[in-house]
C-alpha cells in the first residue's frame, strides 16, 4: 500500500467513513486510534463509507501508545494547522504515514511538540478560518502523495 492515513482518536462518524472510502480508493490502509467519538457501528459511518467499508484494511489502536508501539519504525508525517511547514514539502514515500488529529482539537499538543521537524499544515488563503475539514484535508495529503509517487 502506498500510504497509511492515521486518525487518532476521530469523533465524527461522517468524516470517518468519508476517509474509509478515500482511503479504499488510492490504496491507503486507514489507522484508527480509539478512544472515538462514535461507535465503529454508527450508522453514519457506514452510511458515509457506503458498502465500501468492507473492503477496507483497517487497522485499529486502543490508544495512542499502542499506535506507536506497534509503528515505532514507520516513516511518518503529523499535519496541524500549527504546522510551520507547507505541506508541498513532503517529502511522499511509500508506506509514509499520514497522522492526523481529532476534529476538534487537531493533535496532542504532546505530540506537536514532540515532531515539530515532521509537522506540516495545509496552507489556508483567508484568515477568517482556523482549519478544513478533516476529511478534505487527508483527500488533499493523500492525492498529493500519490501525485508525486506515482508521478501522475
């Protein structure tokens, strides 16, 4: 799989499932990292996924020292509206994770702290709003990636 899209800790079930299927449709493997704001059976998330979820890989967390438990060798990426970096300078690999925070709050300020050289941000051109919708911005991350992967 080219990308990995990580959501830690999601609380909507719509942009769950909205990024279930994007992540079906360029190949990515869809990470999540409980605790989540809804049920992995909520109907909006199916809803949102549509019949897709199924042939989804999913994988899922218990909490987010067991994400990087088990990914502590993974090549990753963190994007936060608090990013310094323009996301234009991944540097897009194979099997790259692309962590993402909960709508809400965005990342763990932990964890910005701790990544501040892996941390990007989706350049915003008015100043009248603070952030995109998470699944917009993975959609952008994600094609961007495979733009410069695959060269298309």
């Amino acid at each position: 799989m080219p990308l990995n899209i990580v959501l830690i800790e999601p609380e909507i079930p719509n942009n769950t499932g909205n990024i279930g299927r994007l992540a079906l449709a360029s190949g990515s493997v869809l990470h999540l990292v409980k605790p989540f704001g809804f049920e992995i059976d909520d109907k909006r998330l199916k809803r949102a996924g549509l019949d897709y979820w199924q042939h989804l890989e999913v994988i899922y967390y218990d909490n987010i020292d067991d994400f990087f438990l088990k990914n502590r060798d993974a090549k990753m990426v963190f994007l936060s509206s608090h990013g310094t970096k323009s996301h234009w300078d991944i540097n897009f690999t194979d099997d790259l994770f692309l962590v993402f925070g909960k709508e809400s709050v965005g990342l763990p300020k932990p964890l910005i702290e701790q990544h501040k050289s892996q941390l990007f941000k989706i350049p915003l051109y008015s100043e009248s709003i603070r952030s995109i919708n998470l699944a917009n911005a993975v959609g952008i991350i994600v094609y961007e990636g495979l733009r410069q992967i695959k060269g298309n």
